[in-house]
C-alpha cells in the first residue's frame, strides 16, 4: 500500500520515473516500490535499510506505547537529537506507527537479483543494519557507502557526508541513462 502511495503521489506530480532516496522505513517504502513498479523507479538511494527479513521486536519493545519511550530511545543514539526533531517524532500518529511495527520485516530481497536499478546503500558501521545493508548493495549490483563511526541515526543526520555523495551517485545514474559520456 505504501507502494502505491508513492505511485499515486508521482502521478499527481506528472512524474514517471524517479529516484527514490529513504532512511529506515522509508527506505524499505523506497525498495517495495522498486519491486512493485521498477518502471517508475530510475533509482534507489537507501540509509539504514535492507530488503532482508528483520525482527522487528526489539523496535516494538523499545517503542512501547508512547513517543516519549521512543524519543527516549533515539535520544541514547543521538544526544543531540534537536528540539525541532523531538517536535516532529511526537507529531507522529501513534496508531500508525504502532501498526508499522506490528510485524518483522519480510524478506523480498530475491526481487532485486537483476532488477537493474542502479542502488546506492549506505549505513553507519554502528548501525545493526550494516551488513545487511552492505550485502543489499552487492546482491543489487550496486554501490555501499558506510559511514564510520555512525549508528542508525547519526547516520541519517550526516547530511554533509551524504549529500555530496548522493549528488554524484545521481550525476552518474542521469549520464547513463542519457547516454551521455564524461
């Protein structure tokens, strides 16, 4: 369903193709829409996500039944979490987010063997995820970047390593697709 949302929002912008980048969830939103419409997806760029089944109990446990147990959580990976930041997470919808937990993760990664959409994954070395997330990039064909010293979420707050990297990734991904050499 999340899938189809992001279909539904590309064709209400008129777009066809488009590259995809999402951290966590939205990174696995990201690969399912991959696998459920390849055609309208010109590339992925994930952080801190995977195809691969996951047991998601421990974020269930951690989550319990209130945003301040989980800000309580994050708060342990990044001290500095803003108080923007803490602003938005409790702005969240407690029933969704409770439902988006209430089971593992499945394993669709078998989809990607020769998909054929250039895959920028990227982790932080201190993110339970990272070498799932590493052989994520080498079952797509495609590139890791793993961000040294960072857990899952200091890995998506460093904007100024990732950024660039993203930019080139893309640069490189349009230039193949237009034929374009450089």
């Amino acid at each position: 369903r999340r899938a189809a949302d992001i279909v539904a929002v590309l064709d209400h912008a008129g777009i066809r193709r488009a590259a995809l980048v999402g951290h966590s969830m939205g990174g696995v939103i990201a690969l399912a829409t991959a696998v459920c419409h390849p055609d309208r997806v010109s590339a992925l760029i994930v952080n801190g996500a995977h195809p691969f089944a996951e047991d998601l109990a421990p974020l269930r446990a951690a989550f319990e039944d209130n945003f301040e147990a989980w800000l309580a959580f994050l708060k342990q990976l990044a001290p500095d979490l803003s108080p923007d930041s803490c602003r938005r997470i409790r702005g969240n919808d407690l029933a969704a987010v409770q439902a988006s937990l209430a089971r593992d993760g499945p394993d669709f990664a078998a989809a990607f063997a020769g998909l054929g959409i250039p895959v920028l994954a990227i982790s932080g070395t201190l993110d339970p995820r990272c070498d799932a997330a590493r052989k994520f990039a080498e079952l797509a064909g495609g590139e890791f970047l793993p961000l040294v010293g960072k857990n899952h979420v200091t890995a998506f707050l460093d904007v100024e390593t990732i950024g660039p990297v993203i930019d080139e990734f893309l640069g490189c991904v349009s230039t193949r697709n237009t034929g374009l050499g450089g």
